[in-house]
C-alpha cells in the first residue's frame, strides 16, 4: 500500500483532530504496517496519537 493512501486512511480514522492508540493498533494491523511506521507516519504528518495504552506515543 501507498504511503498516501495509509495517510488518507489515517485521517479518516481521526477523533478531534488526533488518532487514539487503539486505532492505530487496528490500523498497523489491518493494513500490514509495522505500529513504529504508524507512529512516524503521524510525526511526519503532524497527526497526535491519544490515548496511548503503552507510552510509545
């Protein structure tokens, strides 16, 4: 998959603006991305990640 597509895909997936850490595990997963690309993918994009269950993000 697209790195632009996965973006789009992420940002349909935003609550007020920011992507909750059980969202981002779903994605990573349903789309085969590893959860650290996840996460560089929102640092890149500006995107916060909320609601972090591990302190990763």
């Amino acid at each position: 998959m697209e790195r632009e597509v996965f973006v789009a895909i992420i940002r349909e997936n935003l609550e007020d603006g920011r992507l909750y850490c059980a969202k981002a595990f779903e994605l990573a997963a349903a789309h085969g991305f590893k959860l650290w690309q996840v996460g560089q993918i929102c640092e890149e994009e500006k995107i916060k990640i909320k609601g972090c269950q591990l302190g990763c993000f």
